[in-house]
C-alpha cells in the first residue's frame, strides 16, 4: 500500500489478504516509550508520512 524507500527493509505498510493492514516498522521497546504491553503484542515505530500515505490509498 506505501513504502518511503525503494529498498526491502524500510517503513511499509501492507494490505492483507485478510483485509487487515500490516506494519513494518522500526522495533521500539515498551520500556523506550513508557508503556506497558501484552505479551502477545509489540510495538513499531513509522514516519507519519507513510500513515498518511497509506490513509491516500485505502480512501
């Protein structure tokens, strides 16, 4: 849906088969943030222009 680089490994945001969106981000730590998480979950971190982006080509 959007990427900000031409490389593989960079901020990207996914649409599913699943109708779902997927994230690849930065991998921040709970702690680095001061939140608390469940286990089951993790955190990433995104340039706001790439949710922006990607808001352009679900509308």
């Amino acid at each position: 849906m959007a990427k900000l680089c031409v490389a593989s490994d960079c901020p990207t945001v996914y649409r599913t088969n699943r109708d779902t969106v997927v994230v690849q981000g930065y991998r921040v730590s709970a702690d680095e943030i001061g939140l608390t998480l469940p286990q089951n979950e993790t955190l990433v971190e995104i340039p706001p222009d790439l949710l922006a982006l990607a808001a352009r080509s679900i509308i």
